[in-house]
C-alpha cells in the first residue's frame, strides 16, 4: 500500500483497523477469525486494513510504525493512531477496546 494512499484511509472519521501481518505468520493466522467477527459485530463504524509486511509496497509502512513483530494491530481516526498493540487479542478485548474510542471518537 502506498503511503499516500495509507494517509487518506487513517484519515477517515470512521475507526481504522490495520492488520500489520505475514503470512508466514501462526498468530496471525490466528487472529484471522477474531477479526472477521470483529468486522462484522462493528461494520456500521470499523473499517479493517489488513497489510502483509513482506510486500515490497508495505516496507516504507513497516519503517513508518516500526513493526517488529506480527500481528501489530493499530488504530486510528481523524490521522491520529489511538491505540497499538503486537500479539494474538481475544474478541472480547478487542471489541471491548473499540467500542470505548469508538465512544471517544463521536464526541
């Protein structure tokens, strides 16, 4: 993804999920279905990215935000990144924490 292109989706008034992963990756695999229920429990107000790390358009992303390790999940809204966490997040967390700046972000 490019970076441009990266600025304008983080910029939405909606919530931003990224997904930084590899497909490489076990706990991303993991994770997979923990954000497929995610998007669909919160898809009037979530949008999710998911971008691989090893894809030539994502290296300048990865240097960015220094990924590390994967899954690193972030998000964001309005351009400003609310909350990063890396390893396998359970459902409930996950949604429990999106449901809170998603309060945060309508006021």
């Amino acid at each position: 993804m490019e970076t441009t292109d990266f600025d304008n989706i983080i910029a939405s008034d909606n919530l931003i999920l990224i997904d930084f992963y590899a497909t490489w990756c076990g706990a991303c695999r993991a994770i997979d279905p923990i954000l497929d229920r995610t998007a669909l429990a919160m898809s009037n107000c979530l949008t999710i990215i998911r971008i691989d790390i090893d894809t030539r358009s994502s290296h300048e992303l990865v240097r960015r935000f220094n990924i590390v390790s994967v899954p690193t999940l972030m998000l964001f809204s309005r351009g400003e990144r609310l909350w990063r966490e890396s390893g396998v997040i359970s459902f409930d967390r996950l949604n429990s924490l999106l449901r809170r700046f998603r309060n945060v972000a309508t006021y």
